[in-house]
C-alpha cells in the first residue's frame, strides 16, 4: 500500500495541551505497508522468545515393557508386544516434542523494512502521537498515568519511545501492564505493532533515522544478549 499525501501526527505540548498536526519524517513514515516482512518479523520475534524446552519420550525411552505381556495367540486379546505401545496409558509418545531452538535471523534490510511497515500502519490508523517532551525527571507513575489520560490513552496499549534513555520514565511506567517504554531506535516492529496507540517524544524525530535502528539487531525476550 503506498500513501501520495505525507502521513501527519497529533500534537501534544508538554502539559498534555493538544496543537496542530505535525507531519512525520518521510525517512521512516514512507506510507508503505509490507505485509510480508512484518509477518517475518513478527514470527521471527515469537520463535526467539520460546524457550524450546518442551520434551517427551519414545517408547523406547520409557522404563518398563521389556516382557510380553501374555502370550500372542489363544488369549482371545488383542496381540501386544510391549505395555509401553503408545495406544497404552503410561507408554511412550509417537513423534514426541524434542528440545530444540526456535531462533530465526532476520537479514536487517527486512528488519528495517519491517519496522518502517510497522510504524506506517499505525500512522495510517492515526495511532500515532507526537510529544513535545516528557518532563519526568523523578519516577512518578501518577504523573505519566495522568498525562497518558490527556492523550487519550484510556486503557489502550501504549508504546512511548523517549529521545534516548530516560530511566526515570522506565521506572514510572514499569508498573504499568499496558505501557511500555523504548529510547527510540530500540523498539522492534512486534513492539510497534503489539501497542494501540505509539507516542514519540518530538526531540527524537528532529533528525534523521538514529544509528541504533539502522542496522544492528533489536532485542527481543529470549536473546541471550
């Protein structure tokens, strides 16, 4: 899907006042939507975050069995070699689940295509809030509960991406099961997508696309680092 008009933002000053509609920079909002490299993005997200711990035995694996349990003719039952035969309660498992890694890379044109695609969607669903700048400089969660309600937040899922590192917005959103927060240029495509409304501090949209995004693998819940 390609957009011909330029992909505009609500404007919110520090306070929570709204103002006028800010255009985003094309160098990310492009307006193109690639579906297939978000559905990769995304897959590849869910598999690196499972563990691949599940396990279960074989017949072969399961202690017991090593007689026949009667006879094979003249008993009227059914023949049976083993009381570990999967049709048997307590015998092994046919094809059982084997410990086994579900990581996926991505090649990171498709990381950053699938970002872009990301961030273009939720632009066109107007979910996309610019901020003139988060004045948290202590860990106040009543404060960013109550800016969060001026933007319209309510009980949406929201992703706020800081101009770099604020840990005092860390930690006032960590208690928050519906907030989560990224220095810009961290957050991935599932991030992107995962939230109903993103909101942007306007200073990390005043210059171009940042190094951290262009190019080296975003973090995901199970990487080893």
């Amino acid at each position: 899907m390609t957009m011909t008009v330029p992909l505009k933002a609500r404007y919110y000053k520090a306070d929570g006042k709204a103002g006028s509609a800010r255009q985003l920079p094309t160098d990310l909002f492009d307006g193109v939507v690639n579906e297939q490299s978000l559905h990769a993005a995304v897959t590849a997200h869910l598999g690196n975050r499972r563990q691949g711990t599940a396990s279960a035995k074989t017949r072969a694996e399961v202690r017991g069995g090593g007689r026949k349990p009667w006879r094979q003719k003249g008993t009227g039952r059914a023949r049976v070699g083993t009381i570990r035969s999967p049709i048997w309660r307590g015998g092994g498992i046919v094809f059982p689940p084997t410990p086994r890694s579900y990581r996926t890379e991505l090649p990171k044109k498709v990381r950053r295509l699938a970002r872009r695609s990301a961030f273009n969607a939720r632009a066109v669903e107007d979910r996309v809030i610019v901020l003139e700048d988060l004045q948290i400089e202590q860990p106040r969660t009543r404060e960013l509960v109550k800016l969060l309600g001026k933007l319209g937040a309510g009980e949406q899922k929201v992703l706020l991406l800081t101009a770099g590192t604020r840990r005092p917005v860390y930690l006032s959103a960590r208690n928050l099961p519906n907030v989560e927060v990224r220095a810009y240029g961290d957050e991935s495509a599932y991030d992107v997508l995962w939230a109903d409304l993103i909101v942007i501090e306007e200073r990390a949209l005043s210059g171009t696309e940042p190094e951290a995004a262009k190019g080296r693998p975003v973090k995901t819940e199970g990487d080893d680092a």
